[in-house]
C-alpha cells in the first residue's frame, strides 16, 4: 500500500505480488499464502543446536526451555580449540 516505485521490486514467491524492499517479507505484506513459514532460529552458543523460534512468543521463554530441556551443553570447538560460530543449518 506505501506506492513506493522501486527500482528493483520484489515478487513474493508465494502471492506472486510485487514488493518494494520494505515490504517483501512474508510478515510486513501479511502474505496469507506463507502462513507457518517463518522459520528463524537463534544458535545455542552452548551446544550450538539451531533452536526454532516460535512466532508471538518472547525468545526468552524459547531459549529457557531449550536450555532446561534439550540443550546438551557441549560447547562444540574446531580442532585448534577454538569455539566454532556457524549456523547448523544444511547448506548454509
């Protein structure tokens, strides 16, 4: 709705509408078509585990259970013993 003539629009991949770069995102253009799609996560800096956020709920409450649950606390380290910061997701 903001008119904004861009120079390189965006077409969402799933409404096929076209977007300017501030509202191409799933969530700014209320895309009914991408619902369940937001898949952020934060990396554990204990275990290094990809923890999934869950939408509308504080990422507090999401790492708390994380930690109290399912974090095995290892602190993952490459060879030379220093800690590796790397997303854990497949072909990132």
């Amino acid at each position: 709705d903001c008119r904004l003539q861009d120079f390189l629009p965006f077409t969402c991949d799933r409404c096929q509408e076209v977007f300017c770069l501030n509202h191409f995102r799933y969530a700014t253009h209320h895309c009914a078509k991408a619902v369940g799609l937001d898949n952020r996560v934060l990396v554990c800096p204990l275990c290094s585990k990809g923890v999934r956020l869950i939408p509308d709920e504080d990422p507090n409450l999401t790492w708390d259970r994380h930690v109290r649950e399912a974090c095995t606390q290892e602190v993952a380290q490459s060879p030379g013993g220093a800690r590796r910061a790397r997303c854990p997701v497949a072909g990132c």
